[in-house]
C-alpha cells in the first residue's frame, strides 16, 4: 500500500511533463480543429476550407504539495508529500490528439477527431493517514493517538479511454457588423483501463505501539474498483497506455455557440466569444476480470489483533486486489454490492471566453472553465476548475502568447507558447517554474495544416 500511495506523489515532477491542456493555442485567432475541442461552433470560423491535424499532444501535472524549488534543493518528497494538515490533492493528465479532419461546406461545417486519455489522480488523502501507511513516524510520539474524522470521500483513481468525435457546426447569422454560430460534437468513447481506490467518510484511531502504527475503531464506505489492465500492478505505468481504445461502449455530447464583433476596417474580429457545455455523457467498463464492489469497512480490536490492524501489512502492496485481500482475510470487510460493469461520469464542463482585440495585432483572452461533477464521486473521472487570462500577439504565420491561470489545485502558473506556421509548442507553467515555486508541470505540441 505504501507504493500504492507513494507511487503516483513520485509521477508529476519525475516525468517533468505537464489541467487546462493547450491552453492558449485553443482559443487563437488562427481557428483549427483544436479550438473545437474547446467550443464546436468555433468550426464556422475555421481559417481554412480544409483543416488537418496531424498529431498533438499535451500533458499536465499538477499538485498542492511540491514546489519545483523542492527537487531543485533535493528534499525529501515523501516528507513534503505527507507533511501538515491539508489533504494532499494531485491530478496527471496526458491528452493526445490523432489523425482528424475537417471541411467547410458553404454555412455549414464538417469535422472528425481522435483522441486519446489518461488519467491517474490522488483526491483529498489525508496525511496523516497517509503517515500512518508510510511507515513516517518520526513525528508523532510513541503511545500517542490520532483521531481521524473525515467527512470526503478520499480517492486513488486512473482512467485511460480512446474517443472518435463527429462535429457539426453551422453560421445562424452574419452581417458586416456580427456572426452567430453554433455547433455540436458527437464523442463515440472506447474505454481502455480503470481503477478506483475510495474511502468515504472515514473515521478512526491510529496509536503508535513501539515502530508500528496501528488502525483501530474504525469505520468507513470502501470502494474497490479495477478494470483492463489496471487489475494489476499499479506501479505499471505501460498498463494506461496499452489499452487507451477499447470496445466502444458510451457516448458523449459537446455543445457550444459563438459570437464574433467583426472588424470592418481590417479582417477579423474585435471582439470573438463563446460558450460550451463539454462531456455530457460516460462510458462503461465491461472487460473480462472486471470488479467493482462496494463495502463497509469496520475495524475493531480482537483477540489475535488487540491493537487493531497494523498498517505495515500495506506497504509492500501495489495493486488493489491485495489491499483488497489483505482486509477482507482480517475480517474487517462486508460486501454491500458488488458488479462486473463499472458505469463512469466523463468529467462534464462549463467553459466560457472572450477574446478581445486590445490594438492592432495584440489581443487579450479570458478563459474559465468550470466542472459541473463532483470529484468526490466514485465514478467520476476528475477534473480542475481553471480561470486563464492570456495576452496573444497574433500574425498569419506567427503567434506568441502567455496563458496566466489561477488552478483548483496548483494555485496561480505561467507561461509561454509560440505557433509558426503549423507547428505549436508551449507550456502554461514554464515561466512560473523558472522564478517561483510551482506546483505545476506541463508541456504541449502539435501539427496541423490547412488548406484552401
């Protein structure tokens, strides 16, 4: 269990790759199938008759705990990871574009995507429970006693799925003054692996006898979920990646408006905004070997374990069926139900944004996007909330930009991203990480082409 837990505190910063994927280059002025992925009535605004992504990738990091400073001055991560009172929160997202299309057709437009996801989240662990796993015992005192009282769900949860998106959008109304359009995504989702690890409204005793660190009097709701190739070892990073597309089993819709202040003495907009409502749906897991039980989880003293259970029995336990063995062998688990389809909430969002010409070519964007679900629920795949503010300069061929956001989660990042021609890179925390103490990593690329 120790590796369990620790296993995902070590990923953000150890592949120093980077939840707002993209950001900037979803929202410039040169319109391509990327921006749909934010609004699909952006797709009326297309640059291009004809739009081809090539491939493009971002991935993100981010966490409450560890400052960039902490690897560059060597501390210990797992102090700093289990230290204070605050639950540790961490989210590791990787969001991959394939092949993908898209053709305009007098007011209406026709567009066709890949993509594909992973992601591995830590929500709302308790430290000191976390401590208690780790064997971290230096700061509490010998014979002392931890209550716990928590009123969350705490979650240890990964997600890979594989999505074909089928976008339609189309002009309402433009005149010399205005533009109105509209459009809609179709998502067919192929999902790949999951696990979930949660523990909801647990409440407890740990009391150090000697070096070991014993649970006891305690009670909880526990849900053990696993699917694909996340049966196994959850320190198999390989498994989230070798089954990111699946069978197809759900659904998903993207919705979206737009609205554009024309510029009449040069072409463009002075003003372009727009609204969307994104992953309105879910998918269900119906691999062989899946499990997803819920239970009630009691643990009291007994006559072969007075002191409760001992937490050292978790550390050298990597995957769920083992925690999962390990409790219900000491009798401290009743399976409350228990199914082999593992049903999953898409992380639905609200995202609005303007972006305005400021003079000439430099323009100034504003960006919120906001998660309608609860990250608390067991079968929701998670996301953060996230409010960007990015000034752009913007020529045909040539754009630079920096995406300043205030995340749920890492607090306030910055950065830089450039676009030439096709090809864009960039990173919505690079500048934060080189003169503050960030708790964010990320980094995006991609290639496109449009054609006339």
């Amino acid at each position: 269990m120790k590796k369990l837990f620790l296993i995902f505190c070590f990923i953000p910063f150890l592949t120093i790759s980077a939840q707002d994927h993209f950001s900037g280059i979803t929202t410039s002025k040169k319109v391509t199938l990327l921006n749909a992925g934010v609004n699909p009535a952006e797709l009326s605004n297309l640059s291009s008759k004809y739009d081809a992504n090539l491939f493009s990738m971002s991935i993100n990091a981010s966490n409450n705990k560890i400052g960039f400073s902490d690897l560059v001055n060597g501390n210990n991560i797992e102090d700093l990871i289990l230290k204070g009172n605050e639950p540790v929160n961490m989210r590791i997202d990787a969001e991959i574009y394939g092949p993908g299309f898209a053709m305009k057709m007098d007011k209406w437009v026709f567009g066709v995507s890949t993509k594909a996801y992973a992601k591995l989240n830590i929500v709302d662990v308790d430290t000191k429970l976390g401590n208690s796993i780790n064997n971290s015992l230096s700061s509490i005192s010998l014979g002392s006693t931890t209550i716990l009282n928590n009123n969350y769900n705490q979650r240890i949860n990964g997600t890979s799925w594989g999505e074909v998106g089928f976008s339609l959008a189309r002009n309402l109304f433009e005149n010399e003054k205005h533009k109105f359009n509209a459009g809609a995504t179709l998502k067919l989702l192929f999902p790949g692996s999951y696990t979930n690890f949660g523990l909801d409204k647990f409440n407890g005793e740990i009391k150090i006898v000697g070096t070991e660190a014993y649970l006891n009097n305690a009670n909880a709701k526990l849900n053990i979920a696993y699917s694909g190739n996340l049966n196994g070892d959850l320190a198999d990073f390989n498994a989230y990646t070798k089954s990111m597309f699946g069978q197809l089993n759900g659904v998903a819709v993207d919705l979206g408006a737009n609205y554009q202040l024309k510029d009449k003495e040069n072409e463009g907009y002075k003003l372009n905004t727009g609204i969307s409502i994104r992953n309105i749906g879910g998918m269900s897991f119906d691999n062989a070997g899946n499990s997803s039980s819920n239970y009630s989880l009691k643990i009291q003293s007994t006559l072969a374990n007075p002191n409760g259970l001992a937490m050292s029995q978790f550390q050298n336990s990597n995957d769920l069926k083992g925690v999962e063995t390990t409790l219900q062998n000491n009798g401290y688990l009743t399976k409350t139900e228990t199914t082999s389809s593992i049903k999953v909430k898409l992380p639905t969002v609200f995202s609005l944004y303007a972006d305005l010409k400021v003079y000439s070519k430099f323009y100034m964007t504003f960006y919120t996007q906001q998660k309608l679900g609860s990250d608390s629920k067991d079968n929701q795949v998670t996301t953060q909330n996230v409010v960007s503010v990015i000034p752009r300069f913007s020529l045909k061929n040539f754009e630079v930009y920096s995406a300043w956001s205030a995340n749920e989660i890492s607090g306030t990042t910055g950065g830089l991203g450039f676009r030439i021609y096709s090809f864009y890179l960039g990173s919505s925390s690079i500048v934060t990480a080189l003169v503050s103490d960030t708790k964010q990593a990320d980094v995006y690329m991609g290639f496109r082409f449009g054609l006339k």
